[in-house]
C-alpha cells in the first residue's frame, strides 16, 4: 500500500511517500480501506516533534479517517466487508477497571491513531473494530472523516469537565479552529451564550457558527471586553487551546466560580496564575484530554441528524499531504483540511 511515513522530525521535507505491506488485521481488529483522513495540529506536532516527547519512529500520521471495512480479524462478528465507517481516534485497552467503567480515555495505555501507532494517512488502516461508527449517508466521506477528535474533545470539554448548563456564558478561543468550531456549535445546542475569538480575516464566519461577539485574540483585550459585554459577568466557561499567548487573557474573562478548560497549548506550554485570583474568586481549571468513546457516539448523534455539522475547508489528494500541512501551519483554513485517498 501507499503510504505517508515519518522518519524523524522536522520540517516539510521529512514527509515521505512509501509503499508498504498491506497491513493484516488480528484479533478484534478490521482492516479499514481509507477513503479520506482529515488533519490536526497533532499532526504538526507528530512531524515536527516535542521536547520531552518520543513518538515511536517511523508512523503514519493521520488520527481521523472514514472508508470501507476492507478485511475481518478473527471475532469480529458485527462488521462485514464493504461496511461504510468512521474511525474514532482514541485507543485503549478495553479490559482495564476504567475501560470497563466507561472512561476508557483514562486508561494508562490510551493512545491516539497516528501518534502512538500508525495512522490513517495511507491506503489503508488497522484499527479494534470497537472503534468504529457507521457512516450516515447524509455525510460524504470528507464529512465523516473530519468530526470525530475535534467533536469529541470539544464534547469532553464542554459536557464532561466543565458541565454546560443552559445560560452559561461560554468563551471559545481560537473559534475558527476544528475544536473551535465543534465547541461553538455544541455550546449553543446546549442552550449557552458564546463568545469566541479568532484572527480578523475568520471573524464573520466564526460568528456564523453560533458566536454573538469574536473578538480579535492579536489584538483585543477579550478578558477586560466579555465583562463589559456581560454587565461584569464573565465567562463560566473558557474553552482553551491555544496555551502561553492568551493563558493571562482566558484566566482574567472567568466569572466568579468560572471554569476555564483547557485541551492544548498550541502557542506555548509555559503558564502563570495568580494564586489569589483562584481561590478568592473560586475558579476551577481543568485539564481534558480526547474523551469517550460513549462521548463520541453521543456527539455523532447530533451530527448525524444534521443539528450539528463540520466545516470543510479543503479537500487535497494524499499525495498533497506537504502542501495541506502548509496550509494548516501558516492558519490560513477555516476549517478541516482534508486528504482524499483514490
């Protein structure tokens, strides 16, 4: 099969094609003939690397995909060949206390397609048929395959760490991202007032989504402006990815009692607070990482039925790949960039 490969990081340049061994599937596992894969930041960082991080060289990048069940492991009994799916992009155990109790993102040996074991970016993908949704057929395959990370870790965020509730103010940084955009849409379906910010260029169709106010993350003071928009309220909720270049910003928008949510750190990992500001005004802040696999089902759902939806930005063929990551590294997408596979 052909394939995107990474053999060291860096630019790029150390994004290579090759041909590889159609990969077989084992026990419990089905052999995904993929149709397309969309990209992430994670897929930046797979290439370039991460101080402190070790990826498992050479991969396959690509964590979300939607194609065809091409080939059975032994026990797998509710999938046939020639199912159209998508693919969820965590991985776990299955058998551990957490993956029994649900909370399978906890599991110590949680992983995520193309970070820890090879991705989607190829002709095709192995993957534990529990990871598998049926593909509607309301959605093409660049739809299906460019919802399930951001949907659910937007879901995991807003649902499961913060707990929206019906009135919150909701402030999404970075709207015009892929989470951005899920957290947006989720947070008005559960009934929130939202806010965003986003470069100029991407405002007016970040409001479209669902926000009544963007404000400009560059330049604006969005901290000091969704108090004066919300008589001095603030936000109960900051959804928050972007990390060192807002972190002062996102802490100050809180309300009292506000929880501020986090998923990445996308401009930097080092953060400070005011210690004062925390416990005097009560705030909670909260990591999330990916969520569910029931998280995403009930997420799906939303998007199936059509009162959700993901923004495509751009379909290019696999081959390329350079010039989508071009695209996603220089922010120039407002939405999911994609890679159609023939």
């Amino acid at each position: 099969m052909r394939a995107l490969r990474i053999h060291a990081h860096g630019g790029l340049e150390r994004l290579v094609f090759e041909d590889l061994p159609d990969p077989v599937p084992g026990p419990g596992e089905v052999r995904i003939k993929v149709a397309a894969t969309s990209l992430n930041h994670l897929d930046l960082w797979v290439r370039r690397g991460v101080p402190g991080h070790r990826f498992p060289l050479p991969i396959t990048p690509g964590c979300d995909a939607a194609g065809w069940v091409d080939r059975l492991g032994s026990g797998v009994t509710h999938w046939r060949e020639g199912d159209e799916v998508v693919v969820a992009p965590g991985f776990s155990c299955g058998v551990c206390r957490v993956c029994v109790s649900g909370e399978d993102n906890l599991c110590s040996s949680f992983g995520i397609l193309g970070e820890t074991r090879d991705g989607a970016d190829a002709e095709f993908v192995v993957v534990p048929a529990r990871n598998l949704l049926q593909r509607p057929r309301r959605l093409d395959f660049p739809a299906a395959a460019s919802f399930a990370l951001t949907f659910l870790t937007a879901w995991h965020m807003l649902v499961t760490r913060a707990g929206v509730r019906e009135g919150d103010v909701v402030l999404v940084l970075a709207g015009g991202s892929g989470v951005g955009q899920a957290a947006i849409q989720l947070a008005r379906h559960f009934g929130a007032r939202v806010f965003a910010t986003s470069a100029p260029e991407k405002a007016d169709r970040t409001g479209a989504l669902g926000a009544e106010h963007v404000f400009d993350h560059y330049r604006e003071d969005f901290g000091k402006e969704i108090r004066r928009m919300t008589g001095g309220r603030g936000a109960d909720i900051v959804i928050e990815h972007v990390g060192d270049a807002t972190w002062d910003r996102s802490v100050r928008a809180l309300a009292t009692g506000g929880r501020l949510v986090t998923c990445g750190a996308t401009t930097g990992f080092a953060a400070a607070i005011d210690l004062r500001h925390l416990f005097a005004r009560q705030l909670s802040l909260l990591g999330s990482y990916m969520g569910r696999f029931s998280e995403l089902r009930a997420a799906a759902a939303l998007l199936f039925d059509g009162r959700l939806k993901p923004v495509i930005d751009e379909v290019f063929p696999l081959e390329r790949a350079a010039d989508a990551q071009r695209r996603l590294e220089g922010k120039a997408q407002f939405g999911k960039i994609v890679l159609a596979i023939e």
